[in-house]
C-alpha cells in the first residue's frame, strides 16, 4: 500500500513519489514483463538504480556503481529511456574514480547522448567544459564563496592549479583581483579556462600559463597564492613561495586532504574555541608552517616571519578524511 498524506479537507490520497521510486518501479516493471530474469535478479539490477544524481543542465552524472551489470545491456536503450523521461534531461553521465595521471583528469564516461559539454553557473559565475574531460567540483563552493568575500582589488594573484577556472574566476569577479595569473597544464581544461574568462568578461586581467606551474609560474609578482590541488599541493610549495613579492611577500592559500579520526578537546583561550578539530589537523599545520619557512630561508633572500591565519575545512572527502585550506601569511623580517 502506497504512503498517503491529507489535504485540508482532511481526504487521504497518494504520497507522490520521488524520481529515484518512479525510476524503481518503472524500470522493475519492464524488467518484470521481460520475463527474462528471475526475481532474485531484478532486485539486484534495481539496486543498481541511480537514487541521486549531479544535474547539470538537460545531463545528469550518476555514482560509479550505477548500472554496471552487464544485463544492463539488453534493456539499455529503454532504460535509459526512462531515466530520461522521468527526469527530464536528455544526457546521461557516469561517474569514474579520476585517472591516474599528472592532470588528475576527468574519468567521467558518457552512457546516452551525443557530447559531454555541460554549463553551470555558481554565484553569477558562468563555468562551460566538457565533463568528460575536465575536472568539476560542487563541493568546492563554499571555498569559493569565501574567495568572494576577500577583497583583492590591489592583488596580484597567482593560481597554480587553475583547471577551467574554480578559483580563478571567483579571485576576479568577486575578489576584484586586479590580475591574476592561471597556471593550468590539462590542454582541455586550458581549453575550458580560455572560453570562461572570455565569457565572464575578465579575460583582459588573466594570463594562462599553460604546463607544469613549477617551469611556467611567474615568480616575485604575487601578493596571493592559491594552491587548489588535493590530496597534496606540495609538489609546488617552492614555485608557490617564488611567486611572491621579494619586498612584501603575500598569503598563501594551500589546499589539502587531511586524516580527521583524533578529535582534539585543547581550547584557544582567546575564543574558547577549539583551534584545531584534529589533532592530525594541528600537525599537518605545524609540518606546513615548517616546510614553508624552510623554504623561504632557501629561495628568498634574508629572514621570513610565516604565520597561520587559518584553517579553513571545505568538505568531507572521505570518511575520515576532510579538504582544508590552510591561509598562511609569509613576510619578509625587517630589521
């Protein structure tokens, strides 16, 4: 018996289903008038029916573990018929864990439709890429929400992973960077990162440096460093202190995926807050902080003060494991 819920008049009548039942009984009711499988295995094909999904315009991007029996492909053209049907888009997308190579590149595989090109808009910012070729993280918009709120009107940034522009565009649409340099080496996601600064208008204060950031970045022009890659952006912590301004050093901002399983109950005094959740928190910053005056001492002429304004936590990646920012402001030592 279907759930039922009342109106004002207090007259019963049927709960309307969600997409993700209405695909279940769609696609069980065809599966069922086949007459081809048993019912042990119907129920495990429809438990390999997306219920959520990354929509992104008339294309949805479903879990990687959707759909992946092989019966799938005598039905595949009415199944995903219906998945379309009933939700209303034309493409559909699935997804992969990213590939192993130096671009960390999208491994999203295209099930039913003709391209992967796909259009999202995130704070009144126009993003274009193809998302079988491209890397593209919702999760990271608080990250950018908070980029938005910096005010960079006298900053020059430099942006090491740029990748079609996540941060990027934020640093100059809503941080008024006054220039921000992009260093990207994914020919596509190059490719992305050209069409969206023209797009948004802001292509005249933006140059792409296209290849491996630690040959291409620009060194001692940066009052900001973003360091967008995860798990790790060591690889570039040297190119990322090169890049900032001999005479007045600047902020960096350096992502990472850190262990989150030892919760810590230390108090900051001056907010009684806690400072750091985990204690693997507080020694991947202590480690940070080292590494990056180490660094200074080596690369940048005279004494470095390197300080930590904050720790910022994105999102939860993995259990036990959460994506922070790390906001580091690096100055030369005056005498």
């Amino acid at each position: 018996m279907p759930p039922t819920v009342s109106n004002n008049r207090g007259v019963s009548k049927p709960a309307k289903k969600s997409p993700s039942d209405q695909l279940r009984q769609l696609v069980s009711d065809l599966l069922q008038k086949s007459g081809r499988f048993s019912d042990d295995v119907i129920e495990n094909l429809i438990q390999e029916l997306p219920h959520k999904w990354e929509r992104h315009g008339d294309l949805i991007v479903i879990p990687q573990r959707s759909l992946r029996d092989a019966n799938w492909k005598i039905f595949e053209k009415e199944v995903f018929q219906i998945i379309c049907e009933t939700l209303k888009i034309s493409r559909i997308a699935r997804k992969n864990p990213v590939k192993p190579d130096s671009y960390r590149s999208s491994n999203v595989e295209l099930l039913w439709g003709s391209n992967g090109i796909v259009y999202h808009v995130d704070n009144k910012i126009r993003y274009q890429w193809d998302i079988t070729k491209c890397m593209f993280s919702i999760g990271n918009i608080t990250e950018k929400l908070r980029i938005a709120k910096f005010d960079c009107s006298n900053e020059v940034v430099v942006d090491l992973f740029a990748g079609i522009g996540y941060f990027t565009l934020p640093y100059l649409i809503h941080a008024k960077a006054r220039y921000v340099h992009a260093c990207e080496m994914n020919p596509d996601s190059v490719e992305a990162l050209k069409l969206n600064l023209k797009s948004n208008g802001v292509d005249d204060r933006c140059t792409v440096h296209v290849g491996d950031n630690r040959t291409t970045a620009p060194s001692n022009v940066a009052d900001r460093v973003n360091l967008g890659l995860i798990p790790s952006s060591e690889l570039s912590w040297e190119t990322a202190c090169l890049a900032l301004k001999n005479d007045l050093g600047g902020v960096l901002h350096i992502h990472a995926n850190i262990d989150s399983k030892t919760p810590k109950t230390e108090q900051n005094h001056r907010n009684n807050k806690p400072q750091f959740k985990y204690a693997e928190w507080e020694l991947w910053t202590n480690y940070t902080v080292s590494s990056i005056e180490q660094i200074l001492l080596r690369v940048k002429s005279g004494k470095w003060k390197v300080a930590v304004l904050h720790l910022e936590h994105v999102k939860s990646y993995a259990p036990h494991v959460d994506h922070v920012v790390l906001d580091v402001e690096c100055r030369p030592h005056v005498s």
